[in-house]
C-alpha cells in the first residue's frame, strides 16, 4: 500500500508508525506540519513539510497546500494523527481514503475552545475511520461524533525492547515518567516528595521554561538538591535502560490517553504509581502499582510513595509486565492498523 502520514514528523509516535509499515512493505510518504529533523527524515520514503502559518484564517490558508501535496503522491490511504490540526487536514486532504487519530489532547484541552472543537468534529464525521488510543478516548469521540467508526488502537509497546533487565543500585529510586511541564504536575510530584521525605532519589527530566519554577523549588531546600537527579531526553532505544535503573515510575496527569510512557515502564517490570483517572485504571492497578485519589495533593502522593516504597513486592513487576504483553503489544496492535488500511483499500478499489 501507499500510505501517507499526516502530523509532526518528527513525533517519535508517528516514526515508529511509519517505520512499522515500511519493515511490513509498505511504502510511507510523510506531510509533515513541522520542519523535519534531518537526522529523522530517514524514517519515511518520502518527506513533503508543509508548514503553519499564523493570522487570521491560518487554518484555511494551509489547505490548499496540504491537498496539492496528498494529490501528488496519490495514497491509497491518508493517515492524520491528532485530530484538531492533521486530522482535520487529513479530513479535507481531497484523498480516497481518510482515517484519522485522537492522541488525548485534542479532545480534553482543544476542545474547550468553540473553534478547535469543531475542527475536531469535521475531522471525525468526515473521515472513514477514527482511531484512539484508549476505552476512555474512544466515548469521547463517540459523544462528538455519534455516527464515526471509532476503533480503539494503542501505540503499542515493543515488549521485545522494552523487558526487564534490572541494573543494581544502592539506593531507590523513583522516576517521573513525564516530561517535567505544567501539563504533568511536576510540581505536586517534588512536593510531595519533600513531604514523603524518603530515603531515595527522584529522577526527573530537566524543565521547560515554562516549569523552571519547580527547578527553583528543588534548589530553595538542601533535602531536595541532594536528592532529586535532572535528566537529559534521550534517544528512543536507550529508554529500557532509563527504565531497568529505577523502582517506581510516577505519572499523576489530569487526564491522559493511554500513556506510552507509563505502559513502557510496565512493560519493563517497573510498577507506577498514577493518578485515579479512567484511562490509567485501564493500565494501572493495585497489582501493579498505585492509583492516587486526590492526586493534585501533595499529601496524597507522598503517602502512594511511602506505601510503595515500603511495600513494594516482585509480583508487582510480574503483574506490570504480564499486563503489558497481554493488552498492549506492539506488533498486535499495529497488525490492527494494517487489517483497517487494507479494509478501506479494498472497498474503495
């Protein structure tokens, strides 16, 4: 098939995507709405950016662009991940086949603006299918769009890769998933640190500028300096090993799709404590880790933390793994994807 990928590409989401199709035959053309890293375009077989612009009608000035580039590489399916931007230009790309993606912010935040929301819904009623990631997002679309085919896909998990392999260390560690920014309460998470106490490290990412207040509040107490390690991003296949130095992953969102990040982190034995939303009660439980009620106390998740650590037991890692190669498979869910893009190929032959 020729397939055509339509979002940032330089999401690491959308690269496996392609990367899957290519190694399964198939060839990947990607319309990125971001300027490509270089390092990144060898993840596709052909690359066309067609890049925002902003003002008045900046939405309807990109169309135009967006179906010449779809009518020149002619796919037998176009493929729009994140509804509120590339979906909605992959439900006006002009090409025969239209599925779209829901990747969870486009409808609990995007949403709540009157205009993005119904770019969202045209996405959705005028496509051929609706993908989303978890049991919580597909309703969601559902209650938008009642009439979508809406199909549940997860970015998977390569249980190949992503296994556990624990590395030795002295002493505990607890390990905030996310990356340290506004939308992850990363603030709650070094509070109720300092609260817990513990002895054991944080291990965060380094903030966004938008976060350097909680850069400021590690630095304004002694225990905290000393305690919480900063990390640098990295590479993709180097996350496993991220993850097999650690105890316990953190992740405490307001409201999430089905966290890639958090089924990584399970998939390698490592149980989580996350917040008592409905997409993580998908995923985490209490054999498995600790959901957090009240979870933008600080309080609250000091206590999941002096719990876990204190009663933190090997079956934890077997029921977070076995969870993971049951439900969340990479290759399982992508054999999915594929059966759905042959479907819409075939009745439109």
């Amino acid at each position: 098939m020729r397939i055509c990928l339509l979002g940032d590409g330089n999401s690491v989401h959308i690269q496996r995507w392609s990367q899957w199709f290519r190694v399964h035959g198939h060839k990947v053309s990607m319309v990125s709405l971001t300027r490509i890293n270089p390092q990144d375009s060898w993840n596709y077989d052909d690359v066309v950016e067609v890049l925002p612009s902003t003002g008045v009608l900046h939405y309807a000035r990109l169309i135009l662009p967006i179906r010449k580039a779809v009518r020149k590489l002619d796919p037998d399916v176009c493929h729009g991940h994140y509804l509120t931007a590339a979906g909605f230009y992959c439900s006006v790309s002009g090409a025969r086949n239209k599925i779209v993606s829901a990747w969870g912010s486009d409808l609990y935040k995007d949403c709540q603006v009157w205009s993005k929301r119904q770019c969202v819904k045209w996405a959705m009623n005028h496509s051929k299918v609706v993908l989303a990631d978890s049991d919580h997002l597909v309703n969601e679309c559902r209650k938008l769009a009642p009439h979508s085919d809406v199909r549940k896909i997860i970015f998977g998990i390569d249980t190949e890769l992503f296994r556990p392999k624990p590395i030795k260390h002295d002493q505990f560690r607890f390990l905030s998933l996310r990356a340290t920014a506004p939308i992850y309460n990363p603030l709650v998470i070094v509070q109720a640190f300092l609260k817990a106490h513990l002895d054991a490290e944080l291990w965060m990412y380094r903030p966004s500028a938008e976060s350097f207040d909680v850069m400021d509040f590690v630095n304004s107490d002694e225990y905290l300096k000393s305690h919480v390690v900063w990390l640098d991003k990295r590479p993709y296949d180097q996350m496993p090993e991220l993850y097999n130095q650690v105890d316990i992953g953190i992740s405490i969102t307001d409201w999430d799709s089905s966290s890639t990040s958090v089924n990584e982190s399970l998939s390698c034995g490592v149980p989580v404590i996350a917040s008592d939303i409905l997409q993580n009660r998908e995923w985490v439980d209490f054999k498995n880790g600790y959901l957090v009620l009240g979870h933008k106390s600080p309080e609250c998740v000091a206590e999941a933390m002096k719990l876990m650590q204190k009663e933190i037991d090997p079956e934890y890692g077997k029921n977070a793994r076995q969870k993971i190669v049951k439900d969340a498979d990479w290759n399982t869910e992508m054999q999915k994807a594929e059966r759905i893009y042959k479907e819409l190929k075939d009745e439109n032959r």
